[in-house]
C-alpha cells in the first residue's frame, strides 16, 4: 500500500477477506452496505440517458455490480481503485470477486487516487 502496510487476500471456506497488516478490513460475507450505496447513490441517474457514475474504491466489486444492474446500457460507470492489487484480484477469473462486473463495456477502470 503506498503508507507501506501490506494488503493480502485470503480465501476460507469460500469467502475472501482483504487484511492490511493482518486486519480484517472487509469480507465478501457481508455486504448488503455496498449494494445500499449504489441504489442510492444511482437512484437518480436509472433515467438519465447516457449518465455517468463514479465509484471510488472497487473492494470485492459489490457498489459496481449493482450499480450495473440499475444503470442503463448507455450509462459510464468509471471505477477507481487506487491499488492495483484490488484490481488483478478482481479482474482474475480464479477468483470469484467482480471479473465480469469489470469486463463490462460500460466500466472504465482507473487506478489511481480518487481524491486526486
């Protein structure tokens, strides 16, 4: 990580958890919060022609998913994830995290700082 702790994903009994440093920091076994982000945050754009959607942070990829299945086919949903890390574990068909939610024509990935 660029504060120089050390990010790892780990796989038991089927769920993935993200540590930096040995903590838990999240977990594909809980995740209703992420989904209730993109229904409200995409609320909004479902009957805007064309939108666009910025998600910043992609995890296990849960606020992309769903924000995909509510946003139009000619929506721009743009993910940035400022580790690259997140970005192969998701983008890695071994894993089953967010390869086809990434694969879709309408999601820009950038790794980059968010806030930057």
């Amino acid at each position: 990580m660029p504060d120089g702790k050390t990010i790892s994903l780990i796989e038991h009994d089927g769920n993935y958890f993200v540590r930096v440093d040995g903590a838990d920091l999240m977990s594909t076994r809980r995740h209703a919060s992420e989904e209730k982000i993109a229904e409200l945050a995409c609320a909004h754009a479902i009957a805007i022609r064309g939108s666009r959607v910025l998600i910043g942070g992609l995890g296990f990829g849960f606020t992309l998913k769903a924000a995909l299945s509510m946003l139009a086919a000619d929506a721009t949903v743009v993910m940035v994830e400022i580790l690259a890390a997140v970005v192969a574990w998701n983008r890695n068909p071994s894993f089953n995290l967010a390869a086809c939610a990434l694969a879709d024509p309408r999601v820009i990935v950038l790794e980059r700082d968010v806030g930057k």
